[in-house]
C-alpha cells in the first residue's frame, strides 16, 4: 500500500484538507483525511507537503507533441510522447487525426488501435515508469466544411457517408471515441445518428452551419463542440449560427482552446459564463511541436511553422504547442476561475463528456490511481499512472 499525504486534493467536484489517498494495486483504496483516517505502519507514505492532489489531465483533442505527431508516430515512439504528457499533468488522451488520404488515415487508425489494446493490456512498461494511456481516438475529418475547414487540405475532405465511417470505424477496430463533423454537410445527420448510436462523442464543429443545420445535428445525437469560436460561423446577432446553439444549449458540453491565441481572454470568459462549471472542457489542440523549440513540424499530411509558440500554416492557425497544465493556469488567470474549477474543466467534464469508464477525471475509492500533484500555483509537480510514479 502506498499512502499519499498532501494540503489538498480536488476529487474536483470536493475540496478535502489534509488529504489522505491510499493506493493498492494500481486503485484507489479510499480517500479521508488525516483526522479520520491513520497511515498503516506497513503502507509507504509519502508527504506531498503543500502539494495539491488532482485527477490527472484528460486531453480528448490533441494531435502530438514532443515532435511527434500521433498520425506518423510508430508504437516503438509513442511512449516518448507518452511520458512527455505526463510531465504535464496529462494521464489519459483521445490521439487526433486530421483530414489525410483515405488510405492513409485507416493505417494511422490501426497503429492507434495497437496502442490504446497495448495500453488497455498488462503493463510492460519498466517499474517506476510513467505514461499517459492513449484511451480512444478523435477522428476530425474527414467530414468538414470546405468554408470553416482551417488548415485541413481540402482534397482531403468529404461528405458524409455510412461506408467511409464504417470504413474508418473498421480500420480503428472500434476504438472511435470522438468525432467531429459539420452538421449542415449532406448526410451528416445520418452519420451522427449511427455514430451516436456506437456510444461515439458526436462533436459539431469545422462547421458553417446556420441555426436550424447546428439543432438538426444535436437532435441526431451531437452531444458537444470541438475548438468553440475556432474554425465556426462566427456569432451575428441576427443570424446567430452555430454558436448560438453551442453557447445557449445545456444539454451540449463543448470545448475551447484557452492559450491567449486562439481565443482571446475576453471571450473565455464569455464562454465559461454560458457553459458553467458543469459544461466547460479545456483541451489543448497540441501538435507535434508542443513541448519543441520554434521550425517546422509535421501535422498528418501537412507541414506547420511555430514561431514565438505560435502554430501556422499559410497564415492560418493549425493547432497549438499549448499544454494542458498552461491551460488550467490561463483559466485562472483570463477568467478568475479558482484552480479546483480550472481542474475539473480538463478531468471531469471531459471524462463524464466522452463517456470514459472510472478511474479518469474524478477521484473515489475503485477508480485506477491516475493522478497530479499540482503547487498551490496549478505548476506539475509529479503525475501517478495507475499508482506508477514513485
């Protein structure tokens, strides 16, 4: 038994002082206090001091770091990114792909299928090593607007169609987690249908869809928004577009790129006034560049610069080099959010939203010991895979 003893921990939804965490097994045990609970003389503890104690990061929209990219990366170069996420706080990832060949997408699709089977199986990670688990895929593309398409190479989109799903559903073995996809394209409604009916995060975005397109895909089962403001109709006040549905509707989860760049503070704020605590998820749209100095790095099929950590291609934004703690920070400091709060838009609300079982997002006796220890200032100080990380 491994005994974890710190300031505070943030289950997110609860704050506990003086909180205790004991781990067996790789799960958590139970959770107290050190006035309810005391340390078994057997169980290893360790003081975190004034450490906070969090679930780890779940990043359900991300493409790479640490050079690589999750489309071209090989299962022997995965773990490296693996363990640079966790020098972020990051313990569980949805890999993102982009629009690409056909042919080349279900490739990489059966590559990140070997991955998350090889993560789901026995561990054969060396002892005391640490990474994050790759937990489903987020397909984004190819079923995106030409007009709202971003850096996603136009040849490379398509229509809707029950066969290419089934087809991209095949190749990733079920492994599809997450998908994004305009809901005013023909056939869309259709496709999120049948996506949604496979317990799939049908994700409206990459979209010009006026009012009515954007209702019509969530009442075909779209539960969410992918990269809010980025890459969408913009909002006019009488013409209100997708956006309108996105931030007034409290059924729909959605998330946000909160680096300064993307979007600027003022409109973070906007945004997590209309999703609340409950409805608000952080994620990091990183590519390889993420964790890398300024050049050129590969994003699928495309090539983007970084400079002064911006991520371009053309003049365009593709992507980021964000990271999911910078994110949580920036949350606290665009919009006030206190750092449980901040915490639970990057692991809560994006578990419960794509569905994860436990063990990610939320802290509680039987769930799989992924956490972060976090300083007072939301800074990583140390990251627990399934009890691994001491």
């Amino acid at each position: 038994m491994i005994v974890l003893a710190a300031n505070r921990l943030y289950t997110p939804q609860e704050e506990i002082k003086n909180a205790l965490v004991f781990i067996e097994d790789g799960l958590i045990s139970a959770i107290s206090s050190r006035y309810q609970q005391e340390i078994p003389k057997s169980a290893k503890a360790v003081d975190l001091a004034d450490g906070i104690l969090a679930p780890g990061f779940v990043d359900i929209h991300m493409h790479g770091g640490a050079g690589l990219d999750v489309m071209r990366a090989s299962l022997a170069e995965l773990p490296h990114l693996n363990r640079f996420l966790t020098t972020h706080g990051v313990t569980g990832y949805f890999p993102t792909t982009v629009a690409a060949p056909l042919d080349q997408t279900c490739v990489a699709l059966e590559r990140l299928a070997g991955a998350i089977e090889a993560a789901q199986g026995p561990q054969t990670v060396k002892d005391g090593e640490v990474q994050a688990l790759p937990l489903g895929i987020h397909l984004e593309g190819p079923f995106l607007s030409h007009k709202r398409r971003g850096v996603h190479p136009p040849e490379y989109l398509a229509e809707p169609t029950l066969p290419i799903f089934e087809r991209l559903w095949q190749a990733a073995r079920g492994h599809v987690r997450m998908m994004t996809i305009a809901p005013e394209l023909p056939g869309a409604i259709e496709v999120i249908a049948e996506a949604a009916r496979r317990n799939v995060l049908v994700s409206i975005g990459h979209s010009d869809a006026v009012l009515e397109a954007a209702r019509a895909g969530v009442k075909a089962g779209a539960r969410h928004a992918t990269h809010t403001f980025n890459a969408m109709r913009p909002l006019d006040h009488r013409d209100p577009g997708i956006l309108a549905e996105v931030l007034t509707n409290s059924q729909l989860t959605a998330d946000i790129i909160v680096d300064g760049i993307h979007v600027m503070p003022e409109v973070v704020q906007l945004f997590l006034k209309a999703k609340g605590l409950e409805r608000a998820v952080l994620i990091t749209d990183a590519t390889a560049a993420a964790g890398m100095p300024d050049g050129m790095y590969q994003l699928g099929p495309i090539q983007v610069e970084v400079k002064n950590g911006k991520c371009t291609m053309g003049g365009k934004l593709a992507g980021s080099v964000l990271t999911m703690d910078r994110a949580v920070r920036n949350v606290t400091r665009f919009a006030g959010w206190s750092l449980q709060d901040a915490v639970r838009a990057a692991t809560l609300n994006p578990a419960r939203a794509a569905g994860l079982a436990q063990g990610h997002g939320a802290l509680a006796p039987g769930a799989e010991a992924n956490l972060v220890v976090l300083s007072p200032d939301g800074e990583v100080r140390r990251t627990i895979v399934r009890g691994r990380g001491f």
